[in-house]
C-alpha cells in the first residue's frame, strides 16, 4: 500500500501539507469571488429602480459576506489547523465564546473587562451639576488659568454613549476644548427603561438640550453659550436652537454640527431600509410607549459594515477559539444604548421617511413650528469623506438650510475616525474652502491640508468664545450644585 503513495506524501499528517492547503484555500476563495461577481452581474441587469436596486445590494451583501468560505468551520483551513495544532481546544473555547455571545445578544469585538467607564475611558475631571430623568449635564474642570467667557455646550448622540468624545486623554475632544480655554459642559443622555418609554422627540429638545442650554448660561453667568453637536445630537441641538429662535431668543453665540444630517435626502444605506411600512409598524409596536433596545440598533449599523464588526470576530472567536483583544473604541462600540419608542418613531418619520425637518415650519416642536433659517448663530459645519452613516455630501446641504455665517470643513475617515482625531497624532488631513453651489463644486475648489481639522475648529470657535476671564474656582452655583463627579451615574448605566 505505502508503494502506491505518492513520494513524500505522509498520509498520517497530509493536512499539513502547506501546498495542499493553500491550493484548497485558493480555489475556496476563487469560487467565492465568481459567485460573488455573477450574482451582482445579475442584479445589475435586473429591470429594478436604484433604490429597489439599493436595498437588494445591501441584501445580498449580507449573503456574499456570510458565504465567505473563511466564516465556515469546514472550509477554513486556519481554524481547521488551530483546532488539529491545539487538540480541539480551540473549538472548545470558541463554544464558550458563542455562548457568552448569545446570552449577551451580541457579536463581542472586545475585552470588556478591560475598561471601566470613569476609570479608563470617561477620566477628564468634571462635576455632574444637573440631572432630570432624561439627562445629566456635566461641567469640566478647566486645565488653564484663564478661560474664555462663553462656554461650550456638546450634545453627543443619543444613541451611543458620549464618551466617544473622551476615550483618552490624548484622543479627548472634551479634554482637548478644555485645554484650548473653554469651560465646557456636556450632555449625558440617560440609558433609558421602561419608566421612560413615553419620552418623545420634544422631551430630548425641551428637557434634553434647552434645559442644558440653560444650566451652561447660568453657572457660566453669560448670555449666550457656544454648541457643538454630534450626529443626532446635532439633529437635536440644531431643532432646539430653531425653537428657541422661534420662541424670540437666540442662546447660541455658534453652533458645530459633526457628522449631522439636516436634510435628508440621501442618507446613504441607512435610508434604504426606511420605508412606509417599517414606519408604520414600528410605531404601532411602540410609538406610543416602549423601547428601541441599543442592541437592535447596534445590529443595523454592524450590517452596514459586515466584514469589519462582524465576521472577522465570528472566525477568530467562535472557528479559532481566540478571545477579542482590548480595544477602547470597540468597547464604546459595544456600550448599547436604548431610545424612547415614541422618540425614535417621530425621527424615523419626519427625518428619513419624510425629510421634513428641512422645510420652514415642517414640523412642529415644542408648540411651535421649526425653521432652521431662523437660526443666526454662525455654523461651523464638518463631515467625514468616508462617513457610510451620513454621507458627506447631504452634510454639506446643512450650509444651505442655516441662517448664520456658515463655514464647511471635510476630513478624511469614516462616521468615527474621521472626527476623533487629534492634532499630536499628526494622520489624515482635512478639505477648507469657501462655500459653494454644491458639495461637488465645493470640493472642486477646496484646497486640502495636512492634520488634524481640530485647530481649525479652534481657531474659529475661539472667535466667538468671548474674552478671557479667570478660570472659575469651583463647578456649579447656587442655583445648580454639584451632584456627583464626572462621569455621572447615567453613562454607567448599561442597556437591559
């Protein structure tokens, strides 16, 4: 028998024939890729409109991801050779792995308990100073001796934690604003239950983002507050803003939109899976009462990126056994936060649905109706080239709907990335140029820069800062006190 074998063939170890394996990985993968290209041939050619066209692009996305040979146990050659080279280890603590994902309902993308919020992540020193059952708001501690006269407002998403803007402190937009001078406050959105399950858009705006407008003017006993929003909370910031001018006063001395769609004509891959009837059945489930769990939401925009925040967490957990490095961006990622029903049930509807927040008096908020012109604070508008979550060019249509002096700036990057992205690390660069008809004519003529758009940003909001007073000895004031240090109760919160 041995006779018959081909020289140097060991059939007791013929699976660690390098060449053999590598050819059986090749024509795995070359198989894969010829799917993959006939049936996006095929559905180039289907007689189908581009949206329709669209959303069966993202549907079979999923499916040519998912049929990647690599996310099979019996057709992946290296989780094959880990489980051989381990004695089925691997395959045992890839078990393991799964199961702890199933009870959690999530795909794990780091070592969580590698961080803890307030101890390594969420560590600039600041004073919770007001807290309603929907937020807190948190004052920084200032790091200079003098600070400007108006302080800064941030309104991060609602959707995800805030500490996005303040992971480290080298990558810290918050701790990077309160060096530059300003005496900055925050909101921290509640990781909201059941007890709040009746909250809706006007709440986040009236009791959410004007009364934080309120408490940054009265403990910084000025007039008007400069405002920085990022995504929905842009949304959200630049809405209350467009009541209160609507109601005859204008709090803002500027406004920073990061990454915030206005108008909503082209929301990307978000907006193919918003149609009438999601609408209308999610608000029958809970457009009343109830809760969008994080999780859910954490789902829809991991699809939108499979082969980043899915898979390969699926093959080198659950097929190699081999647990998620620490990684503070993922654990953030992963930190799932939950939204009021009858909330997200109005933002699905009168933004991506109807797109009806750009239109003068389109929507009534707070009692009154909402135009975004209305709004005179000069605007500081930023997007990210890359951005699959809002695309850079409906960004840009933010300049046409706001009544101030608008400035736009591009970077480089994604949703994330492209906006965390300090000046020290010296990565990326960043488009400038004056406004124009379009966002396609506006790049045409931008002139690109090296680095960070940070010191850009602070440049320009230094302009509207006010002068430089000395810095405030402690936080809060009679009227609002402190509550507890930063970062406050509600970020610990985790979604149930």
């Amino acid at each position: 028998m041995n006779s018959s074998a081909a020289p140097g063939f060991d059939a007791a170890n013929w699976f660690d024939a390098p060449a053999l394996m590598q050819a059986w990985q090749q024509s795995l993968t070359q198989g894969h890729l010829q799917f993959a290209t006939a049936m996006r041939s095929a559905l180039d050619a289907a007689p189908l409109d581009e949206r329709d066209k669209g959303r069966w692009g993202f549907a079979l996305r999923q499916v040519i991801d998912a049929m990647n040979p690599a996310n099979c146990l019996a057709t992946n050659p290296e989780a094959l050779q880990a489980a051989l080279d381990s004695g089925g280890e691997s395959l045992r603590e890839g078990a393991r792995l799964f199961l702890e994902d199933v009870a959690k309902g999530r795909v794990s993308m780091s070592d969580e308990s590698a961080f803890e919020v307030g101890r390594n992540v969420a560590t600039t020193p600041g004073s919770v100073v007001f807290e309603n059952e929907l937020m807190q708001v948190i004052q920084y501690a200032p790091s200079t001796a003098k600070v400007h006269r108006r302080p800064l407002l941030i309104v991060p998403p609602c959707i995800n934690k805030f500490y996005i803007l303040d992971l480290q402190p080298e990558s810290s937009l918050v701790a990077y604003a309160v060096a530059e001078g300003h005496t900055v406050f925050l909101i921290s959105w509640r990781n909201v239950d059941a007890r709040q399950g009746r909250l809706g858009w006007d709440d986040y705006v009236e009791h959410g983002v004007l009364q934080a407008i309120e408490v940054a003017r009265g403990v910084g006993r000025s007039e008007q507050v400069n405002t920085l929003g990022f995504c929905i909370g842009g949304t959200l910031l630049a809405s209350a803003l467009a009541v209160a001018a609507a109601r005859g006063t204008q709090p803002a001395a500027s406004l920073t939109l990061l990454t915030t769609l206005l108008d909503f004509t082209d929301t990307g891959e978000l907006g193919l899976m918003v149609d009438k009837a999601l609408v209308a059945a999610r608000e029958a489930a809970i457009g009343k009462e109830g809760l969008l769990r994080g999780r859910e939401l954490a789902q829809v925009f991991a699809a939108l990126r499979a082969n980043d925040l899915i898979w390969p967490y699926v093959v080198n957990g659950y097929l190699k056994g081999q647990a998620p490095r620490a990684f503070d961006l993922l654990f953030w990622n992963g930190d799932d936060t939950n939204l009021p029903g009858p909330m997200y049930c109005w933002y699905l509807r009168n933004t991506y649905l109807e797109n009806r927040l750009r239109e003068p008096g389109g929507t009534v908020q707070c009692g009154v109706p909402v135009d975004l012109s209305r709004i005179e604070a000069p605007a500081f508008v930023y997007a990210s080239r890359e951005d699959h979550i809002v695309p850079w060019q409906t960004a840009y249509a933010s300049v046409a709907l706001l009544g101030g002096q608008t400035r736009f700036v591009l970077g480089a990057s994604g949703h994330i990335a492209g906006v965390i992205n300090p000046p020290a690390k010296k990565k990326r660069n960043h488009w400038v140029g004056d406004l124009a008809a379009d966002a396609g004519a506006w790049l045409e003529a931008a002139q690109g820069i090296d680095g960070s758009w940070w010191p850009a940003w602070s440049e320009w909001l230094g302009t509207h800062a006010g002068t430089r007073i000395a810095a405030p000895a402690a936080a809060g004031s009679s009227e609002f006190p402190v509550i507890e240090p930063a970062p406050g109760r509600y970020v610990k919160t985790k979604a149930a």
